[in-house]
C-alpha cells in the first residue's frame, strides 16, 4: 500500500520511519506541517480510513500544488 507524506524540501528525515526527528526538526524551523495539513485535509471520525486517507492525499497534493511558503514536497512512500 503507498501512503503519501508532506514535508519540507531541507528536512533531512523520513516522515515515515523517522517520524519523532522529523517532526523535531519541521517543529524548531517552525513549519507546522503536520497542522497545515490538518487545516485542509477534509477529514472526518465518521469516515472510513480509505476515505481519510483519500482526503489527506487530496490535501498534499493541493498545498504541493500551491506551494504558498515554496518549501513543500511530497512524498510516497510503500509500506
């Protein structure tokens, strides 16, 4: 199954399997990725995890779209 991630261009470590350091990393350059995504992503408790992770797809692939601060990538990851 491939999941997708948002993350920033200059950190150095994996979403997926480095989440603890990347998310230190994206907290003390002040990037809030993760609460990025959260404010777009339309997701929902009532929703299947097919259906959330659909959103959460759809959202990264807008924020890259736009790509507002120029710092955003996205990544695919099998797992």
């Amino acid at each position: 199954m491939k999941v997708a991630f948002l993350t920033t261009i200059d950190n150095p470590y994996d979403p997926h399997d480095q989440f603890d350091q990347w998310l230190a990393y994206d907290t003390v350059n002040g990037y809030n990725t993760c609460g990025y995504l959260a404010n777009i992503a339309n997701t929902s408790p009532d929703a299947s995890q097919a259906d959330n992770q659909f959103a959460v797809e759809a959202a990264i692939d807008e924020i890259v779209a736009l790509n507002l601060p120029g710092n955003l990538k996205k990544v695919v990851k099998e797992i």
